[in-house]
C-alpha cells in the first residue's frame, strides 16, 4: 500500500520514500536532451522519400540499435473558403488507410519552390481555385516521431474560380464545396480524417479566421 506522510512525501509501506508530493523532481524544471546519433544507415532512397536507419543514445544511457526515421520533403495545404463563404476541398482515395479522404488540396513542394507559391500552385491543380488573399497558420510536423518534414498550413480568402482543376496523372479527384458546419460534421463523422487537415480547419475557426 501506499501512504501520504504529513511532510508531503510518498512512502511504500516499508517506509522508503518515492516521490515528494508538493516537490516536482528537478529534471522536470529543465528541458529533455536530445538524443545522440551514432551510427546512421540510408536503406531506402527515392526521388521522394528516403528510410535512414540511426542507432542513437539516449541521454539516460540507453541505446536503441534501430530507430527509423522517414525522410520527406515538406509539403503544403490550402484551406480555402469561397467568396460565397463555401470551403473548397477534394476527395480522393488514399491507399495508406485504403479509404476515401475528404481533406482541403494539398500536396508536396517542388525543389526551391516556397511555401506560399507552393500552396498556391496545388489550389489551383486540384481544385481550380485561386485566391489573392492568403493567411498563413503554421508550420506543422505531421509525425514528429519518425518523419523529419513540416506542411505549411495556409488560409485561402474570398477564392474564385480561374478555371478547371489540373490534377497529376495519378490522382482522381472530386471537387466539394462545403460551409463550414457541414466541415465540421464531416470532421465528427469520420468523413474527414486527415490531422492536419482537421488541425487547420480548427485553427482557423477558433481564430475567427472563417467567413459565415
């Protein structure tokens, strides 16, 4: 059993001492190291995407002989609202869940490309969208534990349409115009299942960022 000891301290009950209640232990005042790398093995390279291998040591010590590690190019989304108020998004399959996804377009930058002339680029090839106005919300790691890219996350204003959308040759892809309560139902009913995608739509909600 454990007991509560009037100085503050957490006792087992042979008397030894774990952890003072009212006293976070000191290493919780400083920040975690960083992890030291050392060995590292490419496995897997292409032109977009490359699987490295690293043996790191963590602070305390401990040393894994195999932590992977993808290595992706950033990429950037474009969430898009409408003059008429309605958001812009495409659906499409996607064959890492192996479902449908309804997410805002989005896709990788080109070498040298910016983010802002990037996101610009993918709303008009996916959608046929364009807009002047343009509000940048972040600059988010999808999945800070393995891969080592961010997206740019973007908010489109007052988008018109220029033309008919221009997708790559593997994509098939279905344009939706949506308000923002039926985004949000979308969200809730699984429809949409992006994180990120759900990340920036929030963000820019909370933010009063959305018309209507």
């Amino acid at each position: 059993m454990v007991g509560l000891e009037a100085a503050g301290s957490v006792q087992c009950a042979n008397g030894t001492a774990l952890v003072p209640v009212d006293e976070p232990p000191r290493t919780m005042s400083l920040p975690p190291e960083p992890w030291t790398v050392r060995s590292t093995k490419r496995l897997i390279e292409r032109w977009w995407m490359t699987l490295r291998v690293d043996e790191v040591e963590l602070p305390g010590g401990l040393v894994l002989p195999e932590y992977h590690v993808l290595e992706y190019p950033d990429w950037t989304l474009a969430m898009c609202q409408g003059v008429d108020g309605k958001l812009i998004l495409v659906e499409q399959y996607r064959h890492g869940i192996g479902r449908v996804s309804l997410e805002f377009a989005s896709g990788m930058l080109e070498a040298g490309e910016s983010p802002t002339i990037g996101a610009q680029r993918e709303l008009v090839e996916e959608t046929g969208y364009a807009s002047d106005e343009w509000i940048p919300l972040g600059a988010w790691a999808p999945d800070p534990s393995r891969h080592d890219n961010v997206g740019h996350v973007f908010l489109a204003r007052n988008a018109y349409r220029q033309g008919a959308p221009r997708p790559d040759v593997s994509e098939d892809l279905r344009v939706h115009l949506l308000s923002a309560t039926e985004v949000d139902a979308a969200i809730r009913s699984g429809r949409i299942v992006h994180g990120l995608h759900v990340a920036a739509f929030y963000r820019a909600a909370t933010d009063g960022l959305l018309d209507g």
